[in-house]
C-alpha cells in the first residue's frame, strides 16, 4: 500500500482540474460576496447563488479599472484549481463584468 503526502495529493488534484478543458475556460454568473483587497492588490471574494458558493481569486495584473463590491451580480471568466499551499479550490479569474453585460 503507498501512503501519499498531502503535498502529492493535492499536486494531482491540480493537475486533473487544470487537463479539463471546461474548468480551464469557464464563465460563471453570480453574486459577489466577502470582498477584500490584499495588499498586493488582488482581490479575493466569493461567488454566489442560492444553492452554493466558490472562492474566486483576481489578481492585480487583471484587474485593470475594475470596481467591484459585495452583493453585485457579476459574469466571471476564468479557470478552476486549487491553490496547492492550501489546499482550497478556487475560481482564478481573469475577466469580469456586471450581469447583463454582453461577453462579445
């Protein structure tokens, strides 16, 4: 029997996520939620619906002018994977916009 490290475990966790191409380029709608700004500038939140949630990171590079706060219905694009120090999944976004607006 081979016993895994934590470490290998969520390294291919990581790896399978990031080989799907659905998770690699997905849209998502939702409302933001818990909204903070490191001092990097990247913004962590969560979206939500009425039956769950996601954590989403955007970092400072993708931001460009964007305003966002708590409880504003977004359209987000981005990838899913996990942040291996953590272990967390998570949303890493590269656009987004209000709900409504169209994606072209």
């Amino acid at each position: 029997m081979k016993i895994y490290s934590v470490a290998e475990v969520t390294r291919y966790l990581k790896e399978f996520l990031e080989a799907d191409g659905l998770l690699a380029d997905l849209w998502i709608s939702g409302e933001v939620s818990n909204l903070t700004e490191s001092s990097a500038g990247h913004l962590y939140f969560t979206l939500k619906d009425e039956a769950s949630q996601l954590r989403c990171v955007l970092f400072h590079r993708a931001r460009l002018s964007l305003t966002m706060e708590s409880g504003t219905a977004v359209v987000a694009h981005g990838r899913i994977s996990i942040y291996e120090v953590s272990g967390n999944l998570q949303f890493y976004v590269d656009v987004v916009q209000p709900e409504g607006v169209g994606i072209l």
